[in-house]
C-alpha cells in the first residue's frame, strides 16, 4: 500500500476545515493591516537559496535537476522568494510594499512532534524602509495575528543585532567571522563561544560582557540599566518600544539575546514562542533586513516575519483550543424511487439559494438515510415522500430534536436564511 | 538576476485578489454541494503516478531522488493522490464520501498559452457508489462551478465509454489494445485508428459505425436515434439526462466521442471547454472510475473531475470579465512627527474594529502621503494634525471625491460600519 512520503500529510475534511478557517483568519488580519497578498512558485532555481543562506542550505533541501539539467529545489522559506519576485517585477512599484503569502515550504530534515518535511508558513514582508516605525508595523501584524487565532500564552522576545554586533567589533571579532559565534550565542553554547572570543583576542571583561547582554530580558527599563550597549541600538529600541505602546501590542518584552541564524539581518530582530510547545515552542520569527542586493536588485531594507502555521495550531490544540466544523444545513431522503427527481429538484433549489444541501444518492432506506445524514453533521433532513409532494410539501426532521413537521415547497429556502 | 523557474509564475497583489476571490467561489459552490475539502502533499511516491498513468507519465513529470533515495514526483494531478489518501485512512468512513481539492499541479511541458508547468486544479472526487445519481451530482457541481465563476460561454460534452468499448469489442479488439485505439479516436485521428481496426478484423461497416459514434453530439434525442448504441449504456445515459434536467443543469450535451485517455474509467466521462479558449479551450474533465484496487484497496466506484483553474481564468478574461480589487479602508497621515505616536493609535484602533487601515510610516510630506494613500486605493484618508488632535479629532478626505471634513476621534470607527 502507497503512504504518503515521510514527514509529509494528508488532511482529512475535519482537519482542513479547520486550518482553512484559520488561514483565514490570518488572511484577514494581514488585510486588517493593509498588508496583500502574493504567491510565488513551489521551487525556485537551487541558486536563490544558497546565495541567501549558504552553500549548508543543501544539506536540508529538495533539489534536484529539471529535465533541462536545471538546478531547482523545493522553497524551504519565502522571504529569498519573495525577495526575488520584488527584484523581477515589484521593484518600480510605490513603496513601502506591504506583502504577505501563505503556504507550503520543505525541508529535508528528522520528522518530529511540529516539525514536518512538507510544512505552511504564513508571513509578511515589509518592503522600502527602515525606521521603528516600520518595524512596529510588522511587530504588531505578528501580535495580531497570533491573538486573533486566540492563542492565549505567547510571548514575542524583541532585540537588536546591532547591540552584539558592535560589542563583538569591539571585542575584536573580524565582521565576516560574526556569524559564526552569533549562531552559538543564539543557542546559549557560551562554552563553545568562548574559545572563538578568546582566540580574536577578546580579554574577559569583553566576553562577560558580551554574555551578560545575551541574558538579558525585560520591560524597555532594561535600556535604561544598560547603558553597555551602543546608544543608537538603545534609543531605536525605546523609539519602537513606545510606538509598539502606542499600538496597544501586548506580550513583547526585550531580550537582547534574540540573535536569529542568519547574516542578512540589519537591525531589529523578533521571535514568539508558545511555552505550551516545549522545547520547540518557535512560533514565528523575523527582523529588519536587507536582501534584495544579493538577487541584483539595488540595496532595499524591509522588514518581514513568518509564522509557522503547524506550530501554532498545535499550540492552540496544547491549550485545549477545539474546532466545530459546520456540516450541512439540510440532507434530503428521497423515500421512494419514484420521488428521486422531484428530491433532485428539491436539492437544487436549496442550492441555488445558497443552502449547503447533501441528498441520498445510494437510495438507502430511510432509516440509513437519516443515519448518513447524522454522519455528515446535517442540521435538518428533508424527507421527501409521494403523500406530502402531492400537497407540495415535504416533512422536514430536526436532525439534533428530532422533532419533525410539514413543511410547504414554497417556504423551505427561507427556512434556512 | 534570478528569475522564476521555466513555466512558473509569480502572482502580483491584484491577480493574487483576483484568484483568491474565484477560489473561494469554488470553494462555497463545493460546499453548498455538501462536498468537503481535503489536502495531500505536493509530492508523492513517482509509482502512485506510474500505477494510474503507465510509465509514459514519467517523460512529463517532475520525478527525482530524495536525500534517502527515494523516488518522489511533484503531482502531476490529483485523483491519484486522493485516491491514495482514501485507501490509507478514509475506507472505513461512511460512504459516499464528496471530497473536493485545490492546489498546484507541475507537468514538465512545453509553456503556452493557458498551459504551465505549475498550474492550480479544483477538483471533486464522490467515492463509493456507481449510479445515474452519483454522476448527476459530479456533473452539477461541475456545472454549477463554472457558472458560480460568471463565464457565459461554455458547454459540456458528457459521454459513456461503455459505448465505444462495446463496439471495439464486437468489431473484435482485445481489452489490453483498446485504450490505444480509444486515444485516437479522443483525438478523432481516423485515419490512424483504420489501419489498428483493420489489424484486429474489423470490417467496413465496423468501422464506419465506430466512427460514426464518436461524431454523435446532440440533446437527448440522440440517443433516441441510436439503436446503434448498446442498450445499457443507452439507458444510462437518459437516466442521467433526466436527474441533471431536473437538477436545472444547463449547457450539457450528449457527445459519444467524449473519450478520456486513461484506462480506468468504467462509465460515464464528461468534458467542459470554454470556446473563447481556442485550440487549448477544455477547462475540466472528469468521469466514474475505479481505481483505489491498483492502490491496494478493495474496488471502490466513483465518479470525479478537475477543473483547470488557470484556463478556466484566462476564459473569463477573454470573455472581458474585470476584477476590482478592494483596496483598503483608511489611510492614517499624521502631518508632523509629534503626532505620529497618535496615528499609531488610531490606525490600530481602527484596526481592532476590523477596518482595513495603512498609515504612512515614510514620514513624508502631506502631498506625497495622500498620494500614497491613491495607490493603496484607500476609500479615506484620516488627516491626523496636533490642533485637531487638541479636540480629540482628525481630518477625513474622502478619496474620490476630495472632500474633507472634522470627525472626532470618538465617531471615527463608526463611520466604516
């Protein structure tokens, strides 16, 4: 028997209509916010990948080669993309550029609980400036959205790459050897950074320092304590700390260890985290860049997030978070052969009016019939039998009372607005 | 500059508006049907493909090795998947199951017009009943979709391959030789279907008669005028006539030479096509079949199709139907710096009412922000300046007239409802 391929799923009618539903909840907030949305293609060619996150990108991707011996892997992310589509063909457009997309992105990594090799993100790009203004904007789209799904325990963690960056110059670290020790700062390896700090010839002050600001979280009273790291990130933070305020968004402290894997960050940089999740409670992630430069576009910042889709429903589900669907209003039961056609009329009439209608196609016996409607969640069953359609009219059964009564052909649509 | 891969297409806010709205159309029609939504990966083992398709498939697909050596194809469409999907963990749901889809498809083909090599299908599958009625409401849903769409011009064609077979089996070819000669006939190359008919003994008149069938298009009086037909299917098809009648289904014809290329449909099979559209003009394509045995299932009837959302979009084009996008609702300039903490919070209590609202986060001038405000299409423009703010108000311009006039902060929301 054919599976479907590891780490990859299929979702079933309950589950589908779930995450559509709140798809569009997210679809709707980004609206909310002015944001619009875009798609781009499921693969790209492997180069657009490797030049926004290095040559180790392939390790973890689906490329391959197309018959045309061209080198294409399946997206793992979509800010390269995006990116690539603003270069191609957005990049005369008014700015700033408020986008966002939704779907699916692979990676070929260990399957585990919130972590899939067919996964959904949902995210949104801020394209044609950098100011706090413009990173509060998509700061509180994220908050935003995580609420409007009602998740109730998030957190969103706010730093800037610039306060350990200029640290980390000043302790001698060479800028293209950066990225090597942020990516053990971010993951709190402070006895592998170490020996890296040391052998550039940081002495111990420097790097306990340097420490110390990783660890440190809290309200905007954390910039006034620190007067150790640089100035300009400190009054950026507390320019966009107000503004975030101002716009009523809730949950987000500062913590300057907030780092995120990769070199083309500017400035801001943010994650939110479910703790409900555990050790992979990730959520979403993003921060002021610049991009565009390197898929031969001139140099354009933006600011951008993305949130993983998965992660947050399981969350939701965490938090005993449940979905009803809506089944169908109305399923109709043909009693006798010989009503099939006038129950074909009947169906469709309800149909054309906007009623979501379902009827017996297997000429079931009645009771089989009602116990199929059951099954599909049918709020009422309209039972069509020859004595009531010779009055123009059917009986109607309440599917949850199980009252039944008669009802006129002409008063049956309305029954249901 | 890197470019979206050969066949690919990248979607722009206002065509991605415009795909969005049409989707969700579909996807009500489905639901009104009392079809459910279902999802599968958009890869799958390349043997799901081969099994339904035979191994020709595999010089149009894109099939490769995954990093564990697997073979995996992107899908080149969908039945097969959902099929899959239903042998691995639906078989035991009660039945019919009416499951519906929407997503990419990739097929590595030449590029024209209304034909990528990533493109998007809808599709419906009913599973588990063979009978007039089953394939009445594929066929209404079918209809009902493409009418849901607003597209004036078009026309389905539906068939019974029973015809056809019976006759290829009186004139004397073998079951395994059919399909080769059924797929001429689809294409109406007579005078490469002669010579194989000949080959297997068919006689003159034999073959006249086949390809006088595959000619017959009419209401249901063709089939009146066929006593040439085999009598089941025959009758079928006035049966299914009668339901789809009643089911106020329009546009549908009877057309014996309705074909289909592949081996596993077992009855009726239908076509639409857009006129508009020229040589590439078909926009679904569908019938009853069975096909979960090959997937190591128990033999399951049903009846499905695939509607080609791209074509199916280019046809309204061509037909002059227009999209208007909806743009946003307000547009928040604050008209010196001091006020900017201010519009911050108006635009998100704005927001919070569910008012689409941007704000100008450029700092820029008056002039150019209300220019801005045009190309984001906002209906309003609220002005925030610090002596309207001293009476707790702000300036509203409406967009397409120009007026202006105070409105106090306390009425502002209201006015969207």
């Amino acid at each position: 028997m054919i599976q479907c391929p590891r780490g990859t799923r299929d979702f079933l009618p309950n589950e589908m209509e779930r995450r559509r539903h709140y798809e569009n909840i997210l679809r709707r907030t980004a609206g909310i916010f002015g944001f619009r949305e875009i798609a781009t293609p499921i693969f790209e060619e492997t180069e657009l990948f490797t030049t926004r996150s290095g040559p180790n990108i392939l390790n973890e991707i689906y490329s391959f080669k197309d018959k045309g011996d061209r080198d294409i892997a399946l997206r793992p992310e979509l800010t390269a993309p995006v990116m690539r589509m603003f270069v191609n063909g957005m990049s005369n457009e008014p700015r700033p550029l408020k986008l966002f997309y939704f779907g699916q992105c692979f990676r070929y990594e260990r399957p585990q609980s919130g972590r899939y090799r067919e996964f959904f993100q949902f995210g949104a790009e801020l394209i044609g400036n950098a100011n706090a203004e413009t990173d509060a904007e998509a700061i509180a789209l994220a908050a935003s959205m995580i609420k409007s799904l009602g998740l109730l325990d998030y957190k969103i963690r706010m730093g800037h790459i610039g306060v350990l960056r200029g640290l980390l110059a000043t302790a001698g670290i060479p800028r293209d050897g950066m990225a090597e020790v942020l990516q053990k700062l971010d993951k709190k390896l402070y006895d592998e950074a170490r020996p890296m700090l040391e052998a550039a010839g940081a002495d111990s002050d420097a790097i306990d320092l340097i420490f110390k600001i990783t660890g440190t979280v809290g309200g905007k009273e954390v910039l006034d304590m620190l007067d150790l790291v640089p100035d300009e990130a400190a009054s950026y933070l507390r320019e966009l700390t107000e503004i975030l305020e101002a716009m009523n968004v809730r949950n987000v402290e500062i913590d300057l260890g907030v780092v995120r894997g990769l070199d083309y960050y500017t400035g801001m940089v943010f994650e939110a985290e479910a703790p409900s999740l555990g050790a992979e409670k990730q959520i979403c992630g993003g921060g002021s860049y610049s991009l565009s430069e390197l898929f031969g576009g001139e140099k354009v910042f933006s600011t951008g997030f993305a949130i993983g889709f998965d992660r947050i429903l399981l969350a939701m589900e965490k938090e005993g978070q449940t979905f009803e669907g809506r089944g169908v209003d109305a399923y109709v039961v043909p009693v006798s052969d010989d009503v099939r056609t006038d129950a074909a009329k009947i169906v469709s009439m309800l149909r054309s009016g906007g009623v979501s209608a379902d009827i017996d196609i297997m000429r079931r016996k009645m009771a089989k019939a009602l116990k199929h409607a059951s099954s599909v969640n049918a709020k009422y069953a309209i039972i069509v039998g020859k004595n009531e359609l010779a009055e123009d009219s059917v009986t109607v059964r309440d599917m949850t009372t199980g009252d039944q009564r008669t009802v006129r052909l002409n008063d049956l649509a309305s029954m249901f607005n």
